[in-house]
C-alpha cells in the first residue's frame, strides 16, 4: 500500500487539473503531428510544422505529468527534464 501524500488534498486536486491540461496538449501535438504527416503523405503539402518537433512537443508535455505524479509522490516539486527534485544542486556538479 503506498504511503499517503504529503501534499494537501487541495494542492492534488490543483496538479491533477494541470495534468489533464498537459496531457491534452500533449494529445493535441500527436494529432497535429499525423495530420501533418498525411498531408505530406498524401498531397505532398509541405505545411510549416514539423511532425518530429510537434512529437517531441508531445513526449515534452507527458514528462511534465510525470514530474507532477513525483511531486504528488514525494510532496516536492520535481523537474521535468531529469526528474530529480528541484533544487536539487548535485545535478550540476
């Protein structure tokens, strides 16, 4: 059984928003990334977005979910990057 949060119930009810925030941008960066990607395919449009920076844009979003699942977790603010708590200055050393 996992330990109960350090965070008020307020303060996850307030992360859980803003992951489903992200996570639809995240969702909405996948769609737009196929959507360029057929039109490429089929029309040969070259549209001005590009399907590998809208995916990394994607998997960008979804790592910020995961750095606020840690922040739930841990009861600290985690970086979204490398995922050690923020803070954290052993990382630059």
């Amino acid at each position: 059984m996992a330990a109960p949060s350090p965070l008020s119930r307020a303060r996850i009810k307030e992360i859980r928003a803003t992951q489903a925030h992200w996570s639809a941008l995240a969702d909405t960066y996948d769609r737009q990334a196929a959507f360029t990607e057929k039109m490429q395919a089929e029309r040969g449009v070259c549209l001005f977005n590009c399907p590998t920076v809208q995916r990394t844009n994607a998997r960008m979003f979804r790592a910020v979910v995961a750095a606020y699942d840690l922040e739930i977790k841990t009861g600290q603010p985690h970086c979204s990057c490398c995922m050690k708590p923020l803070g954290d200055t052993r990382i630059w050393r």
